[in-house]
C-alpha cells in the first residue's frame, strides 16, 4: 500500500500509545492526531504548476564543452 494514511500505525499510536478511545480516536482530524503525536508538518508537495515556475527561475543549461 503508498501513498495513503497508515491507518494500522495511526491507530496503534492512538489507540495504544495516546491511551485515546475509539469515539476519541475518530473525532479527531489526522491534523490534530499528528499534533497530539508530535509530527511536525512537512512540505507541500511538488505541483506541476510550482515546477513549471522553478524551472523557468532556474532553466537547464548546456554543460561546458558541450557534454
């Protein structure tokens, strides 16, 4: 499975670890699951469009020599 939520892991870590009810558990956001767990917010991911801005910052050049 990539690319979603460990759900599994979320819920040992909530269940087990945060000593959290189920009701307790499922009311929250995985926003707040992550604060109560100490996951610090990552980058967004890349977009397209976000690419397409930093490629045209930063445009490809020919290697010296031409290599």
């Amino acid at each position: 499975m990539s690319g979603g939520l460990d759900w599994p892991g979320l819920m040992r870590a909530g269940l087990n670890g945060l000593r959290l009810t189920p009701d307790q558990f499922w009311a929250l956001t995985p926003a707040e699951l992550a604060l109560m767990l100490g996951i610090e917010p990552g980058l967004p991911a890349m977009t397209r469009g976000r690419l397409a801005e930093l490629s045209a910052l930063y445009p490809d050049r020919a290697a010296v020599g031409g290599e």
